[in-house]
C-alpha cells in the first residue's frame, strides 16, 4: 500500500466501520533492529503498513504480511488489535505505518 491509496482508502474503510469521520491519524516509522521482535496493542485502530520491506513479518487477527514466506498467499497490509512485527534480517529496517484511531468506542449513527 502506498501513501496515495491510504490516504483515499482511510475515510472510506472508517464509513464501513461506522465511525465516519470520527478519527485521528498518525504516522508511524519504527526502527526495527536485526531480528527484533515489536508487540503493538493498538485495540480498535486500523494500522496500515506503507513501506513493505523484505524480511519484515507482521501478525495481527486480520492475517499476515510476510513477502517472502510463499505459504502467505495474501499479504495483508491492514492490522488490528495485537500485531506482531518481526525483523527477520540480519540488518535494521524501518516499518512505516499509519495509524487510524477512532476518537470514542462509540460508533457514529448515520
């Protein structure tokens, strides 16, 4: 996913929830040390990954992104919840994200 496509994709996937506009969005660069393993609770918000980079594997309980594991057969770019990011290199990378928060636990009325 690309900063293009999340930034029309947002507003349209937090309609579907029923949140409406009724949210904040951040950006998110994390460093991610060789073969460093970061837990994010992020609950209820959307985290969307921008900057796909080999070696990196990231678990959520909206599935998985892992390029070069050919047992993933869709990527998903779009996580919730626990996610799980994983440095599978030898070598530092950076994970870059956005991340969509809705202000309340309530969800908008049409």
């Amino acid at each position: 996913m690309n900063i293009l496509f999340a930034m029309e994709y947002i507003p349209r996937r937090m309609c579907e929830l029923e949140f409406g506009q009724n949210y904040v969005m951040r950006y998110q660069h994390i460093r991610l040390e060789n073969s460093e393993i970061i837990l994010l609770n992020v609950d209820n918000d959307l985290l969307l990954l921008i900057s796909p980079e080999t070696g990196i594997r990231i678990e959520s309980s909206t599935g998985v992104f892992e390029i070069n594991d050919p047992a993933v057969k869709q990527q998903q770019h779009e996580h919730t919840g626990t996610v799980k990011i994983i440095n599978r290199n030898k070598f530092f990378i950076h994970a870059v994200f956005i991340q969509v928060t809705p202000l309340n636990n309530k969800k908008q009325r049409p």
